[in-house]
C-alpha cells in the first residue's frame, strides 16, 4: 500500500483521462468516418466509432452501454436509441422475413450490467416457437409466458443466485443495485420491474433445482418428482443401496456401528414467516421436494392432534418447551423452524426441516424427524442428538436419549461416553443457523448451497479430521496410559483399576447398571471445609513451634531449618502485601512482631551457616543480588509476591541456600545432597498442599453453587474461597521454588529423571480433576499433578471417586478418538452407483442438450474424485494401522493397509450428487 501511494496521482490522472476522447485522432475506429461521437463502455477498446459501426460491432452485444460525445462530455444513450434491434427465433442476429416487434416496442432486460429499455423483436413465421421459448433460447428469463415486455438474462441471473447464497444479499438490494448502475442521480427514472425480478428469481431458482437434480432426464417428468428428490444427499451418510450395500448381513455385530446414522435436531425461532399470502395466490413450486416437509400432510397431522397436551419439562428449565404456547404468532404463519440434520458432516436432510407454529412442540419435532427417517428405512442404528432429548424421548418408542442437561442426563446419555459414535458433534444445526439466519428467500435453495459446499469441500475436511484425529488419539492414549501407571503404583490401585473396568463395560452393555461416570460422594460442606483449614493453622503453628536452636547443629538440621525460614518469609511477604493501605494498627503490630521474630531467627541462622558455608560471607559482603531469585519468569506464575532485591526486611533477607551459590562459589557436596533430599521431599509436600487445596476449593464452589443463597452467605463463602486460594498460590510458589532449587542441584548431584513426576507447574495445571481448562469434554487431559498420585489406603474416599470417573472419562475419550478415525475411514469409501435414466424426446438437439448435461455431470464428480484421491493419497502414512490395533474392546471394521480414495463412479445427471455448475 506505501507502494501505491506513491503512484496514486498517477492512478487519479488515467481515471480522469477516460472521461475524455483520449488521442487526438477522433475519426471512427472502424471506417475512417470522422463524424464519430460513440464509445462503448463495456467493450475492452476505448476507441470512437459512428453510428452503424457502433450497432454492426454490437449485433451480438446489445446490452452494452453506450455514450455518446455532445457538449464536451459523454452522454449516456442505449443501442435502441441509435437503431439496434434485436432479433430472436432460429434468425437471431439476422434480419427475419416476418418480424414481430414487443408489445408497445416496450422491452426491459436486466442484466449484470444495468436495466436495459431495448428495442426487440419476436419472429412470427410459420413454425416460429411461442415468444417465451424464443426468449429462453436466447438466454433471456421471460417475466410472463404469455406477451411478456421485461426479461432477466441467464447471467444477471447467475449471478445474483451465488451473490444470495455467499453474501446473503435480498433480490431487493440487488435490483435497487442494478437500477443505480443504471442511473444514479435519479435524474433519468428507471422503470420499476422489482416484482417482475422477484418473480423471475423465484422461477429460476425452482428450475435449476429441477435441473441438477436430474428431474429434466426423468421419463415420468417434473411432476413426477417424489419427497425430498431434491435434495442434496450427504455423500457419506448410510444410504443403503446407493454408498453402502442393501444387505448388511455379512457384517458382524460387532461392527455395524460403523454404518449407523447420526442426527441431530434443533429449532431456530430467528427464521419467522409472516402471513402475508396464501397457497392460491402463491403456491409452492416444490411441495414436500427438496428439504422441507410436504405442507398439506404436515399441517393434517397437527390438525388431527391439536388437541394433545404439551408436558411440561422436569429438566433444566427447557424454554423451548415450557413455553411453547406463549410464543409470539400474532401476523406469522411460523414462529420458526425446526431441522434435522447429518450431525456427523453438517448436511440438511431431505424432508428434514418443517414450519413451527407455537414453539418447539413434541409434534412438529416428532412428525419432521420422522419424515427424515423415511429416507432411512433400514439402516441399523441410529444415533440422535437433542439439546431437549431428556424430554422429548419420554413418550416415544425406540427413540434415543441423548445429551442433556441434568447431571444425571449429561453422564447418562453423552456422545462423549457413548461408544461407537466416534468424535460426532451433537450440535451440529448451530452452525448452519448462523449461515441461514440471514436469509429472505427460498430457504430450500439455500440449503442445497451449504450441501453442495459441504461435498465439494469433503477432500479437505475428511483430511483435516483424520489428521486431527489420529494426533488426539495418540495424545489421550498417552494420557491414559500415564494415568493408569499412576494408579498402579499400588496394589489396591491395580485392584481398583480392574474393578473400574469390569463397571464400564458392564454399562456399555447395559446403562441400567451403575453408571461409572458418576460421581458416589457427596460434596463437602462449608463447614468441613473450614474445619480443615483450622486444622491446617494448628499444623502451621505446631511446626514453628518445634525449630529449636541447639548449641550444635547438623548440617541436615541447618538446611532444614532454611527451608522453615524461607517459608516463613513467604507467608510474611502474602499476608505483609494484601493488608492494603487502610490496615489497623492491630494488624500492622502483628505483622511488625512476626517481622522482628524472623528478624532474630535469620540471625541466628545466619551465624551458623558461616560455619558450613564460609563463601556467603564474601557474597554478602560484594552486595551479590539476585542469587537467591533463581526463577524470575515463572515466580511471577504463582501471584505471590517477589522478595524485594535492595530490601532490608528480613522478609526481603537472601538466604543464599546450597542451590543458590554452586554454580558461583565452592560448596560441600554433602550439603548438596543434603538440600537435594530435603527439596525433592518439599516439592512433593508442596504437590500435595496443592492437590489439597485444589480439590477444597473446588468442593467449597460447589457447595456454594448448590446450596447458598443471600448476600451473607455467600460473603463469607467467598471468604472462605479466597483463604483457601491465598493458600493454594503460597504452595505453588513454594513448589516454583523447590522446583528451581531442584534444577540447580542437578547439575552438580547424580540425579537423573526426577522432573518426570515433578514438571514445571503453571497456572493452567492448577485445575480439578474433570476441570476441562477450557477445552471439550472429548479433548481435554487431565493436569499431569493429578499423574503422579496413584491410591493408597490414606486416600480420602473423595479423592478415589474422582480418580475413578476421572480414568473412565480418559479411557472413553481415547476410545472415542479411536472410533472417530475408524468412521472416517468408512466415511473415505463411500461409493455411489452410476445412475444415466434419459427419458426419450424427438428431437435431436433436447436429446442432445440432455446427454451433454449428464455427461459435465459426470465429469465434476469425476473431477471431485481424482481431487479427493489426490488429498488422500498419503493417508495409510498417518500411522493408523497401529493405532487402530490398539484394543477396545470391538473388532476393526477397517482395512488401512490399503486406504481407497471416494470413489464416486461415473454419475450422469442422477439425484445423489448434484453439482451447482
């Protein structure tokens, strides 16, 4: 862009220059002829031409815009101002014995370029077809079928319908468009043909459907079409007999999973419909044949059971259906839709999409998901999900309960936890709400848009998703691997572990048994948790109370006592930085008194550390700052304040421990691994403090959540909540520290794979058990402090609990990863029957017009294949073979030594795939 600027005069000046002749030489480009005032605005030369040059170059141009040289500057005029006609039937272009000009010689055309009064002429021979065929041969959409005086052009029609499906533009804004280009001074009125347009666009829009669809190579004809022929059928779905085989008697039952069908159903109450009309005046050109259900049987049906009574939901309180019969209807003949969906490609179903009236009645949802299933008569099993399925599923037969919104709903019925259902996003319709919420027009068409890019983008997407795939596979399958080896580091957690497996397949077969994903303790109340916290304060002050100074004093006993202070420095420098600037002077006496306490206790400290460390005197005495701030990045992570470097409070004090000066001065090696004994033990204390206080804190929100209500309460909950973060962000400052003691020290003492069980603690890793830090329930792991456990006998029942949901919860989320890579490549294999019905015609050209359409047909699909086989030629590379060989407890339906691209087979003209060309 700085580029440009530098040219933009440049730019400006070859603007301004068209406004003129441009060259000198002024006579007609053509013939030499100097009487010369005409130039095109829409042909590639800018060149001057007269009068009959500028209509012969035009005879097969005759929408160009013309103007014309007067007063020193170009004026606009049209082709029929200088003459031009133009001539249709089998003389198009030529002179016709016979010609018959528009009623009125008044003739509109709208095209890309503008609205256009042009002069035109019909042939009236003999044999001559009717005018609305000449004009459709001509390329031109007549406004009528009979005399018609406005038509649209195939290519203004184009291209408004791809501008409406990609830019959601109105046929209003369009036109309005269209006539500014035309005129836009408003000087010059345009004649109004916006319901001619409207009703065109309408037209074109039901015939292309007819079109692709293959309706026009049909013997039986348009009328003949059946429910839902319309449609763009996902490719990968189970359509038994057309990708799949008819009979799955061959395959196991292990492994029919594979070929099930996933759907999801939603309502959007943002797609209203005004009653504006009525189906005399104007009737719908596809009843019941593309995406929606067919209106008369639909509305027959609420009809005959208006009278059932709407049950009232025992969930989460459900909106949708709770209030159902109080949504707004005054002036709508729908309050919205409802759909149903592929939920596994995001495709719109044929019949899948229906009116509704009052809300988000079980009627309306229970005669549309039905009418999609007619497109599925036989397919094995098929999985719903409903953001109302809790409900909804109550009163009918063999349907499925899928993921709500009570606890119990959501361990139950989750596609997270169900097997056999890969990674399928149950919420599937809310992504294509957001596409069509925007639309004003025929929504059928618009819904065969989002399929026909859902097919063509396939190659990309399937390849995105199993690389996706096989990655989080490896990933939670080293999650769980992890895991599992920390809960066998005892017996009884190789006990547990067999039982908890035992538990979850028992509920895979059968969810009436115990549902392992539950939780079977209660929550821990307030007050227990501020028992513990009581608890923990006597333990502080029964630990400061047993340092002792003795006369003699060991060197484990020195290092020992260093870590007391340094802690003790910690909770000063916490509880000195949140008094704020109001404290009272009882608070700050108590601060003042524990400083002067640790004042004396780092003196006495510092008297015998001389003796085993001489080299902190010299350190001391050249000022050496900054050896006892070994971490200066991740000590900001934990929020507890930093000791101040020029500070001479005894909180600020460097202690300057054996970790702090080896790398700068001599130390015994004893005291080496003496501080490396004593800090390995402190970072797992300080582990554990934060395991603790992760896990009271968590209990104690809960608790809040469920059963405080007031401001009171909830004010001292809050408290509560606070104490126990304040201690959690001491602990994982202490753990900081040890952790970079611990990294010192190595380098100097012969301790290797100790930071296996001990990484760097962030932030992020201090999280519950089942926290999903911001992921989805299928994606996330667990935080590696919860690996390094296992189970003992001390364990609290609480902790065991989460322990075991937390390891069905992984193993489900390995499994499902592994299903999503074995749907996927079933999904890769999908093949569709080559389908070439042409219905016989007399004469030859309609023969031939069929033929060819079939035949581009069948080379786009083609042409999508060899694409999709070029994506996927390097997908058995992904490492699938072995990671599908890792055992879940089914048998692989998939052969991945030899992954096939699609292969769509030769396709012409037929109703599976249809292509928007």
């Amino acid at each position: 862009m700085h580029i440009w600027t530098s040219e933009r005069s440049h730019y400006l000046d070859e603007l301004i220059q068209l406004e003129g002749r441009g060259k000198a030489d002024h006579s007609c480009h053509a013939c030499g002829d100097l009487d010369t005032s005409f130039r095109c605005e829409d042909c590639f030369s800018v060149d001057l031409f007269c009068r009959l040059c500028m209509i012969k170059s035009h005879q097969n141009l005759p929408l160009h815009r013309v103007k014309q040289w007067q007063d020193r500057y170009f004026h606009p005029t049209t082709l029929k101002h200088l003459g031009l006609h133009i001539q249709l039937g089998d003389h198009a272009g030529q002179s016709c014995r016979n010609p018959k000009p528009a009623r009125e010689d008044d003739f509109v055309v709208i095209d890309v370029h503008g609205i256009h009064e042009v002069g035109l002429d019909f042939c009236s021979c003999a044999n001559a077809p009717s005018h609305y065929r000449q004009l459709l041969r001509g390329r031109f959409f007549p406004s009528t079928t009979t005399d018609p005086r406005t038509a649209a052009t195939f290519a203004v029609l184009e291209h408004f319908h791809l501008l409406s499906f990609e830019s959601k533009v109105s046929t209003y804004e369009f036109y309005h468009c269209l006539a500014r280009r035309s005129d836009n001074t408003g000087i010059k009125p345009i004649k109004d043909r916006y319901r001619v347009f409207l009703r065109i666009v309408r037209q074109w829009r039901n015939l292309t459907l007819l079109k692709r669809s293959g309706r026009g190579h049909d013997p039986a004809g348009v009328d003949a079409t059946q429910q839902g022929q319309l449609a763009v059928l996902c490719p990968a779905c189970p359509q038994l007999g057309k990708n799949v085989p008819e009979d799955l008697a061959h395959v196991s039952s292990n492994e029919r999973w594979l070929y099930s069908l996933f759907l999801a159903i939603d309502a959007n109450f943002r797609l209203k419909r005004r009653l504006v009309s009525n189906d005399i005046k104007d009737p719908g050109l596809s009843p019941g044949w593309g995406y929606f259900v067919e209106e008369g049987q639909y509305k027959t049906y609420l009809r005959n059971h208006a009278d059932v009574t709407q049950e009232k939901s025992m969930c989460v309180s459900h909106n949708a259906i709770n209030m159902a019969d109080t949504k707004l209807s005054k002036g709508l003949a729908a309050t919205g839709v409802g759909s149903v969906v592929c939920a596994r490609h995001d495709m719109r179903l044929a019949n899948g999409v229906g009116d509704l009236q009052r809300g988000e009645k079980y009627m309306n949802m229970d005669y549309i998901v039905f009418s999609a299933l007619s497109a599925f008569p036989s397919t094995p099993i098929v999985n719903f999900s409903y953001d109302i399925a809790c409900q909804w599923h109550k009163k009918l037969w063999q349907r499925f309960h899928i993921a709500a919104h009570i606890a119990t709903c959501q361990t139950n019925f989750s596609f997270n936890w169900t097997p056999g259902v890969g990674r399928t996003d149950g919420e599937a319709p809310e992504c294509g709400w957001s596409d069509i919420n925007r639309i004003a027009a025929i929504l059928d068409d618009h819904f065969g848009d989002w399929n026909w890019k859902k097919v063509t983008a396939f190659g990309r997407v399937l390849l995105r998703k199993i690389k996706e795939a096989v990655k989080a596979k490896t990933e939670h399958r080293h999650a769980l691997t992890e895991l599992e080896e920390s809960i066998k580091q005892s017996d009884l957690g190789v006990a547990s572990l067999t039982n908890w497996t035992n538990e979850v397949l028992a509920w895979e077969l059968d969810h009436s048994n115990p549902n392992p994903f539950e939780s079977r303790v209660t929550a821990t109340t307030q007050a227990a948790v501020c028992l513990e916290l009581l608890m923990q304060d006597a333990q502080d002050l029964e630990d400061r109370s047993s340092v002792s100074l003795h006369s003699v004093v060991t060197p484990s006993i020195l290092i020992s006592m260093g870590l007391d202070i340094e802690h003790a420095q910690r909770r000063l420098r916490a509880d000195n930085g949140s008094l704020g600037q109001h404290a009272t002077n009882e608070q700050r006496t108590k601060i003042l008194a524990r400083s002067n306490s640790l004042q004396r206790r780092i003196e006495v400290w510092t008297e015998i550390q001389v003796l085993y460390m001489p080299s902190v005197s010299q350190l001391r005495a050249t000022n050496a700052t900054g050896l006892n701030r070994t971490l200066p990045s991740d000590d900001k992570e934990s929020g507890c304040p930093r000791p101040r470097p020029n500070s001479v409070k005894p909180e600020d004090f460097q202690l300057l421990f054996p970790s702090n000066i080896c790398s700068h001065a001599p130390c015994d090696p004893k005291l080496l691994h003496i501080e490396w004994s004593l800090r390995f033990a402190q970072a797992n204390d300080a582990l554990d403090e934060c395991r603790s206080h992760i896990r009271l804190r968590h209990q104690l929100l809960r608790f809040k959540s469920q059963h405080l209500r007031g401001q009171g309460a909830n004010t001292r909950a809050r408290k509560t909540v606070q104490a126990v973060d304040d201690r959690l962000v001491l602990s994982h400052d202490k753990y900081l520290r040890v952790h970079s003691a611990l990294v010192c020290l190595s380098r100097h003492v012969d301790h290797v794979g100790w930071d296996r069980g001990l990484q760097p603690l962030k932030k992020k890793d201090l999280r519950p058990i089942g926290d999903l830090g911001g992921q989805t329930l299928g994606t996330a792991i667990m935080p590696w402090i919860w690996l390094t456990h296992g189970i003992s006998l001390h364990d609290s029942e609480g902790l065991q609990d989460t322990l075991r949901v937390e390891w069905c919860k992984a193993r489900a989320r390995h499994n499902r990863w592994q299903e999503e890579i074995q749907l996927l490549l079933v999904e890769m294999q999908a093949q569709w029957d080559e389908r070439a019905t042409l219905r016989m015609v007399e004469r030859l050209e309609f023969a031939e017009g069929l033929i060819a359409y079939a035949n581009r047909q069948a080379a786009i699909c083609r042409a999508l294949s060899a694409s999709f086989s070029g994506m996927w030629r390097d997908v058995g590379a992904l490492g699938m073979l072995k990671l599908l060989n890792l055992d879940i407890g089914r048998a692989s339906a998939v052969k991945v030594t030899n992954v096939p691209a699609l292969r769509w087979r030769t396709m012409a003209a037929h109703r599976w795939i249809i292509s928007l060309q």
